[in-house]
C-alpha cells in the first residue's frame, strides 16, 4: 500500500497470538461455540465451500458495500500470513465477491482463510485447491471495484460483532468468532468439554444411554415432580 495514508484503512491492532490459534486449530467450533455461551456463531447462510475445510486465525475485518469488493484487495494487499479475511457483504448474493484468482493471492499470501457474508465463485476451482473459503452461496457474476469501504474497523457480519485481530474457527458446522481477550480462557473450557463429551459418548457405548444430568433437568423445567424415579 505504500507510504500513503488512508484513514479507512487500519494496519495497526493486536492479533490473537499464534500459539493461541494453534490450539484454537485442534478444536471444533461447535465446541468453542458452547464455551463460550453459545454465542459468536454467524448465521447458519455461511458455509464452507467444501465440508472438509477448516479454518482457524486472528481476523481482518472488511466492510464493503453490496457487491464491490475494492476492499476486499486493499486487505489482501496489508494480510500477514495466518489472517483470516472476514468481510462484511451484506448478504447480498447478486454477485460473487471473490474467486480462483483473489483466493490463489490469498493462498500464496499464507493467508488462513477468508469469510464472507456475501457469494463467492469458481466454486469447483476453490473446492480443488482447498483454500478454507465460507461463503453464502455462489454467483457466476462478477462484482463492481469502485466503492469506498473500510479495513480492520469493527464490523458486524451475520448476526455477530467482529474486531480486527479477534479469533475467527471455521469448520464443517460452520464459524465462531470469539473477541481476542477471552480465547485463552475459552481453549481452556474447550479442551475440557473435550475430554467430557469423549468419555460420554464412550459411556454410550457401553450402553450408558441416559444422561445423569436428564432428570434434574426435567424437574427443574416443571416436567417431572420431585421424587419422582
């Protein structure tokens, strides 16, 4: 981007750290949704690519107007390897905001992935190279490269509030976003829930099919009396 200042355009915040991301990497985030509240998850319309990608790193934040993505390359253009490029599209799915030549850039760049609330295309392209791309959909037409827009300010994009440098999770499930302060303590909750969903579903196995928590619970809401078995 050279010298040259441009207000809209943020270089400066501070990431979740690497470490941080690489264990955030080993956890789903269904997972790192229930830590953390259930909350964080952007509306179910994004969706990966192909079911098999995954995602995991510090967010770029973009906001763009319906159908430009001007912004999308000024991010692409101040990434560092290991982003995630999360984009503010609206929703809208009357074009494609990126595709094969903007993800190939992406890649090269060591980018993690990119997010968008908007449609993508060259899907098989995409689905061949296995860029971790989550999409609302696809588009065959192309988008327009002219309107102004902002990088690496907060953003809300499908339902949830994003900060440059928070941690974004992508998988099969779909996305979580989690604000970069509370990651360390949400991998620490999540690496628990872990290990207790691991040993209920083998009490499962052994034929251990009711849970023990299931008739607390149902006293509690009213359905079954107290003292009753």
């Amino acid at each position: 981007m050279g010298q040259h200042s441009y207000p809209e355009i943020r270089n400066h915040f501070e990431r979740t750290a690497p470490e941080l991301v690489a264990a955030a990497r080993e956890l789903p985030a269904a997972i790192l949704a229930d830590v953390y509240g259930r909350r964080g998850t952007l509306h179910g319309r994004i969706s990966a690519v192909s079911p098999t990608m995954k995602v995991a790193g510090p967010a770029i934040t973009v906001e763009v107007r319906p159908g430009d993505n001007l912004m999308i390359h000024a991010a692409l253009a101040i990434a560092q390897p290991g982003d995630v490029i999360v984009v503010d599209g609206k929703g809208d799915q009357t074009c494609a905001l990126i595709g094969e030549i903007m993800t190939t850039q992406a890649q090269q760049a060591g980018l993690a992935g990119m997010v968008l609330d908007a449609a993508a295309r060259d899907v098989e392209a995409l689905r061949a190279n296995g860029f971790p791309v989550f999409s609302v959909g696809s588009n065959p037409s192309g988008p327009t490269k002219f309107v102004p827009g902002r990088v690496n300010w907060p953003i809300a994009i499908a339902g949830v509030a994003v900060n440059p440098g928070d941690l974004v999770v992508g998988d099969a499930d779909g996305v979580v976003v989690i604000e970069r302060e509370r990651v360390a303590k949400m991998i620490e909750l999540g690496r628990k829930k872990v290990a207790d969903e691991t040993a209920r579903i083998a009490a499962i196995r052994q034929g251990k099919l009711v849970p023990h928590w299931l008739a607390d619970a149902l006293r509690a809401a009213g359905v079954k009396s107290e003292g009753a078995a």
